[in-house]
C-alpha cells in the first residue's frame, strides 16, 4: 500500500471513528455476509485479516479508498466498481452508507466539482454537462440541482470565446462556412441553437476579415 493510500485509509478511519454509529443501529458486521470471493488476479486478494480469510468490509473499503485516492468518484462508480471485484451488494451498500455518512463519499460536491472543471476545460453547457453527470452516475434530483445553479450569461459568455477562439483558426474561409462549423462545434457542446446562432453572427460580422471597407 503506498503512503497515499495509507494516508487516505487513516482519514477514513479517522472520521469513521468519530462519527461511530448509535447504540440502537444495527452494526453490518453483526449479520456476516457469505465469504469474499475474490477474482483471478484480483490486486484487492491480498487484503485480508490475521486468519488468513477475507474480510468483505475492509476489503471494500480498500478498494474504494483506493479509487477515491485516483480521482473523485460518484457512489455508483464506486459501487460499480465493487460489483466488478465481487463484492456482495449488501457489503457495498453499507460500506457506502458509512463513507457517506462521514463525507468521503457525496455526489453533491461531486457534480459540483465536475460541472465546473468540464465548464472551465471543455467549456461545456447545460446539455452536455447532464450527459456527463449521468454518464458518471450522478442522480438526476442532484444533477437538476447543480445544473440549476450554472448563470446563463456565463454560459453565453464561454460560448463566445469558444467561438472567437475557433474562428481564429478559420480565416480566409466564407462566412456560411465558418457559421455551419462554429454551429456544429457548439451543438457538440451542449450549446442551444438560438443562444449559439446569436453569438456566432455577432462574432462573424464582427471579424476584421468581413468587415466593409
């Protein structure tokens, strides 16, 4: 385990510890699921207690850890990526509820936190960042929330500079030639047509190349 991984399970513990459960809630390990079967050349296989058998609890937690030590993750990610190392559902489930419960896991701060990076690299709108949030397994109550909270004049200001950047790229081309790509690129994007069309015209008779002498 590297020292990042080590670190990350120390903060989970951390916080587990300090948000430990009620007396009257039901403790998962009580009720033990059947035995971890791990998969051929499972990395995960390793991970096991002092007798020598898996235990289905730490090794989920483990493996989220170590996902969430990579890149942010939605809980359907990681619970997907549970179901691919053979991990029982009900096992998932509660090792999920836990590191939600101690804020490792929250789809809320995550949507937030991949609309905005797709915004400022890929100047996404509205239509493609819900693809995208629906793509990564962020529930549509969530992402209508996030997406709510994104200022149309931003979005039409990230459209123009798209548009601006690419035409540079397109000089010496005719007018119904650059406005057919810009529109396309933008479409791609998740831009509507009549907010992309309006800015597209604007930047094209603004272009020194189309201007009147």
């Amino acid at each position: 385990m590297t020292d990042r991984h080590a670190a990350a399970r120390a903060a989970f513990e951390a916080a587990l510890a300090a948000t430990s459960a009620p007396a009257d809630e039901p403790n998962p390990r009580q009720a033990r699921p059947r035995a971890w079967q791990p998969i051929p050349g499972d990395p995960e296989a390793d991970l096991q207690t002092s007798d020598n058998e898996p235990d289905a609890y730490d090794v989920a937690r483990q493996i989220v850890l170590r996902q969430l030590a990579m890149s942010p993750k939605s809980r359907q990610q990681l619970l997907d990526k549970l179901r691919t190392r053979n991990c029982p559902d009900d096992v998932a489930e509660a090792v999920l509820d836990r590191m939600t419960a101690v804020g490792l896991v929250d789809d809320v701060a995550y949507a937030g936190m991949l609309v905005r990076s797709q915004q400022a690299g890929r100047g996404l709108a509205k239509r493609a960042l819900a693809r995208e949030l629906r793509t990564k397994g962020v529930d549509d109550e969530t992402a209508r929330a996030t997406l709510e909270s994104i200022d149309p004049e931003g979005e039409r200001d990230r459209a123009a500079q798209l548009v601006a950047k690419k035409l540079r790229s397109m000089h010496g081309l005719e007018p119904l030639v650059q406005k057919r790509r810009l529109a396309g690129m933008l479409a791609r994007k998740g831009y509507p047509a009549d907010l992309a069309m309006a800015v597209i015209r604007e930047a094209i008779a603004g272009a020194p190349e189309h201007q009147r002498d």
